[in-house]
C-alpha cells in the first residue's frame, strides 16, 4: 500500500518538473504555451499534494457532473476524479496499468471504462488521501455508479451522490441547482464544519466567470482557419478549468493562453505545416500517445480543432443574481462541461456535433468507440447512419483511450493514415 499521491508527485517532481525546465530553454513559438500548462498542473498538484499533509484540511474528490467552485467556497482542494488516469497514461504506463490490475484483482470486471477501473485501482493502492469526501453523479455512465461505492468503501470517507437529470433544458439544471442547494450545501457543511457563505460562493463564481469568457474567446479563435496552435495543446482551458475553476490561478493560466493564441491571430503566426483536413474529434481522445495529434499535423496534414468533450454547448457564464440563479447556473455548468455530455440522447448529440462541425469548419469526423463506454458504443449505429447520410467523411476507431494494450498506437495511426490516404485523398 503506498502513500497518498505517492505516485503523483513522483510523475510531477521527476517528469513534470524537468519537462518544465526544458520548454524554458527552448526558443519555440508553442514551447510558450507547454509552460503555462505544465506551471498550472504542477501548481494544482503541489496544492493537493500539501493538503494531504492537512488533517484539517479536507480534499473533495469529486466527479464528472460539477465543477469545482462550490468545493473552492468551502476552503476544499478539489480533485476531479475523471481526469486523474491522463496524468499516466501517456509517461508512466506502469503505474497506469498497475492501478487497473489492482482493481481487477479486487474484482472489477475489465469491461468497466479503464478510467473507473484506474481510479478504483489507485483508491485501493493508497494513492487518494483519507482526509477527503467523495461527491459522484448519477450522470454521465454506469462505470461511475460502480466505481464510487466501491472506492467509498476503500477509503471509508463521507460520500454524497447526487442524481442528474435525464434532460438537457435549462428547468433540467434547475432542478439538479435545487438539490445541490439541499443535499450538496449540507454535505458540504457538516464535512467540513464551516457554513455556506454565499459572498464567498459569489467571489468564487465571479472568478471563474472570468476564466470562462476567456476560454470561449480562445474557442472561437479556434474556428480560424489555419488553426493557430497546434491540436496537442488546445484543450488545455477546458482540462484546467474542470480542475480548477474559480481559483486564481486557473484564470492567470487561461489569460495568458489566451494572450498568446490572440497574438498568434493577430500576427496571423502559423502552424509549420500545411492544414489539409480539419478535424472534429468525436467523444475520447487516445491518452496514451503524447505525441499522436502533432504526427497526425505533420504526417497527414491533419488538425483535430475541436473535440465534442473539451468544448461547451451552452456557452454561458454563471448568472450571479442570487442563490438560484448561482446554483442553475453551476448546475448547468457542471452537466454541460464534461462527459456529462453523454447523458445527451443521440439525437441531441449529432445536433451538437454538427454544429461544432459547421462551426469549426471541419471536413471529417473521428469517432471513438471506446470499450467499456456503453454510451458512446450504444450510438454508433445512428451516428454512423447519419454521418452517411449527410455527407460526412467520419472514421470509426474501436480502442481504449486510456490503455494502449487494447489497440496501441502503430495500428491506431495505420488506421488514420488510411482513412486521410484514401477517403479523405
Ligand atoms: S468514457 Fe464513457 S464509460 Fe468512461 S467515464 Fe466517460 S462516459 Fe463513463
């Protein structure tokens, strides 16, 4: 049994850290931007890290379907549980693979996503802090509902689910307000022992709000066309906003992020390559090969400019009028950002994929169909029919995003440089 964030510290203090070191003595256009990601992961990670020496301190590992303002409100460290396998699977493949054994040995069947199966893994292995509550959804797949009553038993901390809603309307996000107001804020309370302070809560909001606006803006440069950064780093406002949303230094991170993608605009700086195909990343993208979008740039022309998971369908800030329209606006925010997307019908999901499509002028779509996602797996058929029928070049790719053993990266690349050497030629 290791120690709690063990394994993470030593990925940041002999991986991370030199890595940063590196980007600083590079005099390269997009070394600029791999420094700002790597500052604020080591930052958020050294603040988890710090809190665990904490007793006092309270860690809330929490899951996909809310954001972590609320947590931040309470003097919380959050940790968003979905995104802890990424930390592994592309530099420390071992200790990635080691977390899913732990779990399968404990009993988990492999046909559970291998991001559930990652975190109960680590959860048994000691890798997750005891002075900590967990908070899960209903939203977005049954792989969630099995893993958190399991890692709830591991670590014998106070667990709160709560139930997301069905539907997508705005009424759908009041009524998941309603209960964070009822089940979440008490929780929060009596695990912490402070009192819900709405000013606090306000602050909190506030500064998120600025870090949203400035990613949206990122978003839209995104729709220019050459791309102006590379595919490998675009992602970075969204993954450190579902981390970190509300804390000054996620907005620091994206306000320079975003300086930087405004003055590559505006100075029309390009990417070295030629931008043949624009690309619509359909669900997961493989986590496992750190280098695979920038060979997809360089080899086949080829830029993923937007995925259907790191974007944002309601593109609004949070409305910070009262209490209601704080928790709407929250609730909506924490459905509309993650993979909570998948509890979207299908219909739904093409009519947002299509609209990300039209509006990031892509000419392809990459669909994954990640084993052990019954949502996105259960919508092939359809989406397969539509994209034939509208006219839409679209690769379906069957792989585990996470682990490289159920298609690792020759054959994946083999099967996207065919389809840009064939249907796309
Ligand atoms: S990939 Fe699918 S199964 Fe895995 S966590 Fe996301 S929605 Fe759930």
């Amino acid at each position: 049994m290791g120690k709690p964030f063990e394994k993470t510290m030593e990925m940041v203090n002999g991986l991370a850290k030199p890595a940063l070191e590196l980007f600083k003595t590079m005099d390269d256009e997009d070394a600029k931007l791999f420094i700002i990601r790597l500052n604020d992961s080591i930052g958020r990670l050294e603040e988890i890290a710090a809190a665990i020496t904490h007793q006092n301190q309270k860690v809330a590992l929490f899951e996909f379907g809310l954001t972590p303002q609320l947590f931040y409100a309470f003097d919380c460290v959050p940790l968003c549980m979905e995104t802890f396998p990424m930390l592994f699977t592309a530099n420390r493949k071992e200790v990635f693979y080691e977390f899913i054994e732990a779990a399968e040995a404990a009993g988990l069947p492999s046909d559970v996503c291998s991001t559930d199966r990652c975190i109960v893994g680590a959860a048994l292995s000691g890798e997750f802090p005891t002075n900590s509550f967990f908070v899960a959804s209903s939203a977005p797949c049954d792989g969630t509902r099995i893993a958190y009553p399991i890692m709830k038993k591991a670590l014998k901390v106070p667990t709160l689910f709560l139930e997301a809603p069905y539907t997508y309307e705005k009424e759908a996000a009041h009524w998941y307000g309603q209960q964070i107001k009822t089940d979440l804020i008490p929780f929060l309370e009596a695990v912490t022992g402070k009192k819900f302070d709405i000013d606090r809560f306000r602050e909190i909001i506030e500064e998120s709000n600025k870090a949203y606006e400035l990613m949206l803006d990122i978003f839209d440069a995104y729709t220019v066309k050459p791309s102006p950064i590379p595919a490998s780093i675009s992602g970075f406002p969204y993954a450190s906003f579902i981390a970190s949303a509300g804390h000054p230094r996620n907005t620091e991170s994206t306000r320079l992020f975003h300086d930087e993608v405004m003055r590559r605009v505006k100075d029309d700086i390009q990417n070295p390559f030629e931008e043949k195909h624009r690309v619509l990343w359909c669900h997961v993208q493989p986590t496992f090969d750190g280098e695979f979008f920038k060979w997809m740039e360089e080899k086949l022309g080829a830029t993923v400019v937007t995925s259907m998971l790191s974007s944002s369908p309601i593109l609004l800030p949070i409305d910070t009028t009262d209490i209601d329209t704080m928790l709407e606006g929250y609730a909506w925010q924490g459905l509309d950002m993650t993979m909570s997307i998948m509890r979207f019908d299908t219909n739904k999901l093409l009519e947002f994929t299509m609209k990300a499509y039209h509006q990031y002028r892509c000419d392809c779509v990459i669909v994954t169909q990640h084993v052990g996602c019954n949502s996105i797996c259960g919508a092939a058929g359809l989406m397969r029919r539509y994209f034939h029928d509208e006219g839409v070049p679209a690769l379906f790719i069957e792989l585990d995003y996470n682990d490289d053993r159920v298609l690792s990266s020759e054959p994946l690349r083999e099967q996207v440089e065919d389809f840009f050497t064939t249907i796309m030629a």
